[in-house]
C-alpha cells in the first residue's frame, strides 16, 4: 500500500523510518505547510512534497493518509482523508470533543468503510510487549493496580522551521502535558491491565516558569473496570528524564525503569535489560511493528472496533481529567455507561 504523511515534523520522520522497515507499506509524498519542511522532505529524504491536501490527492494514487499534524488540525485532516476514500493513521490525541462531543469524528469513522488507526505507539515499544506478554501469562495473577510515571526536563520541541514550542500553546496543542503526554498512560494501562477507566480524578498545574496558559504537571488517579486501580505521574519541570511503569497483581509485581525490567513472580525475581529507547521522542524503532498491526487490521475488518474503542475512552479520561482538575482532584465519572461497548454501539460506531 502506498501513503502520504500530512505534517513532516519531528514525528512524521519516526513514522517514516518506520514505514521503510515495513515491505508491504511505502511513502513516497508529504503535505506541509511549510517551504522549509517541504524542501527537507524533497532534499534529504527523497519524497514529493505539497502545499495542501487539495493538490496531494489530485496528484497521488493512494490508499492510506497518515496525520502527523499538531492536534488543532487531526479532526480536519481526518476528516478529508476519510471522505477522500483512504485509510487513515492519526497521532495522538486522535479524538477531541468539538459541539457534538465526539459524535461527529465517531459518524464519519462509521461511514466510512476505511480503516481509521489510532497511533498508540508505545505498546509497541520492546519492554512494554515484553510487559503484555508477561501479564497474558498470568506471570503477576490479576492486576490490581498500575503505576506510571514520566518525567521529561521539558516539552518535546518541535522543528525551528515551524514553531517549537507549539505544545505549550493551547489554541494549537489542545492542553498542556495531560493531553499531550496522558494519551500514552491511559492506552498503556488499558493495554498492560485489561481493564477500562471509570472515573478519574486529577490535579493538574505549572511548577515551570513561563508558559502560563499549559499546565506542564499533572497526578492522575482513575478507577477502572475488573476492580484495577490506576495512577500516574507526568511533568515537563523534572529534574532528571526518566520513563518507569508498575504493575501489581495477585502473585506478583513488576518495574519498569526507562530500559530496566524487574520482576516477581510467585516468589522467583527475574532481571533482564531491553533495549526499548525511550529517550528518543522520534521512537522510530517502534513505529514497525504499529504499522504491520495497521496492514493486518486493514486486511481484517472485523478486528478494527477494539482500538477505536481504546482510542475514545483514551480521550474521554483525559477529558475527564481535565474537568476533575478544573474542580480541584474531584472524582469524575466518565460520559460513558459503565459498559463502554454499549456506548460504543449506542454512538453508531460498528
């Protein structure tokens, strides 16, 4: 299959090593708004370049549209690439609640009969499947609790041709870290526990200086199905750069520190190192097996629903969050029936 990249970032450069590793996936064209990145695409990594949407798809034969763009414009180049008759790929946040809430994004997915693929990359980073593989053993028993924590020494920047501190920016990153960075948490925690959010609650505000409109520390908790607890830590103003989750289950426990994993299981302890880079925001060397998973989903379309489900009650936690922080830490329940696949199919989506 052959694709396009809309928005040649920092980001769009992971996805496309990724899309070279993968036989059956190849990019050859981006779109961007800007020359400069128009001219990096074309001089240094071969591809063809556009202005706009519009002139892409007048003058490549595609099948799939991935959405590399900040968050102001996901819902929009989305759209388009669905209506346009392609597949589509977005980054994270994949869903915003515009006046409909997400009822307009969720009926244009359903009337559509492309796939449309969330970007949920970390999974795919080596030591979480090692983690997932670890707990479908049943190496921990039953999850009872998961614990994360991410600290960075500040936000991802983005290129210096366009505007690097875009993330800080409300009108174009939609929040500060929690909807930058929560998106990654809250999928990983449903992925690692089998579980689904609740309810949620957070306190959210700046330790940093500048940046005032963005909140760059967030403390998360949520309750989730299957009686699993949920927290997780995010900052921009930490004093060091470290990536560590927890699992806790019924007969054993599990560390992840950034490529350092350690755990107990029935009272036997296992150490082992992988190499999973998580120091390198591009994570290019995740990006393969997610866009092999996005070739067989594309081939399967019965297998699709499970991932848009993850994706909205992605958003609908972290959009919980921020409500919950508005009210100082209060507990609030998400806008779904406690039975997420009925609100699901009350929504329309298939």
């Amino acid at each position: 299959m052959k694709g396009a990249i809309i928005g040649f970032g920092k980001i769009a450069i992971g996805h496309l090593e990724g899309y070279r590793r993968c036989d059956g996936l190849s990019v050859t064209s981006i779109v961007d708004v800007s020359p400069e990145r128009r001219s990096i695409a074309e001089e240094c990594f071969g591809l063809t370049a556009y202005s706009t949407f519009e002139q892409l798809v007048q003058s490549q034969d595609l099948d799939f549209i991935d959405v590399c763009t900040p968050p102001d414009t996901h819902a929009i180049y989305s759209a388009q690439a669905l209506d346009g008759g392609f597949h589509t790929l977005c980054e994270k946040p994949v869903f915003l609640p515009d006046r409909s809430g997400y009822q307009d994004q969720i009926s244009k997915i359903n009337s559509s009969n492309k796939l449309f693929y969330p970007c949920h990359v970390y999974k795919y980073s080596p030591i979480l499947t090692e983690v997932r593989k670890l707990v479908q053993d049943g190496k921990l028993g039953r999850i009872l609790r998961a614990d994360f924590k991410t600290f960075r020494l500040g936000h991802a920047l983005g290129v210096e041709d366009w505007d690097p501190d875009w993330r800080r920016k409300p009108s174009i990153s939609k929040g500060g870290i929690l909807r930058d960075h929560g998106p990654h948490s809250i999928y990983a925690a449903m992925h690692l526990t089998n579980s689904i959010p609740l309810s949620v609650s957070c306190i959210a505000g700046r330790f940093g200086e500048g940046f005032p409109e963005t909140e760059d520390t967030a403390f998360v908790h949520m309750r989730c199905t299957n009686d699993v607890e949920v927290s997780f830590t995010l900052s921009w103003s930490a004093s060091h750069r470290s990536t560590c989750y927890s699992l806790s289950g019924t007969h054993g426990t599990l560390i992840v520190d950034d490529d350092k994993l350690a755990y107990a299981s029935y009272g036997r302890i296992t150490k082992k190192e992988i190499n999973s880079e998580f120091n390198d925001p591009s994570h290019k060397s995740w990006f393969r097996d997610m866009f092999l998973d996005f070739e067989d989903l594309v081939r399967n379309p019965a297998r699709r629903a499970p991932i848009i489900i993850e994706s909205l009650m992605t958003s609908a936690a972290i959009d919980a969050a921020y409500n919950s922080s508005y009210q100082f830490g209060e507990w609030v329940d998400l806008d779904t029936p406690k039975y997420p696949a009925a609100w699901i199919l009350d929504s329309g989506l298939k």
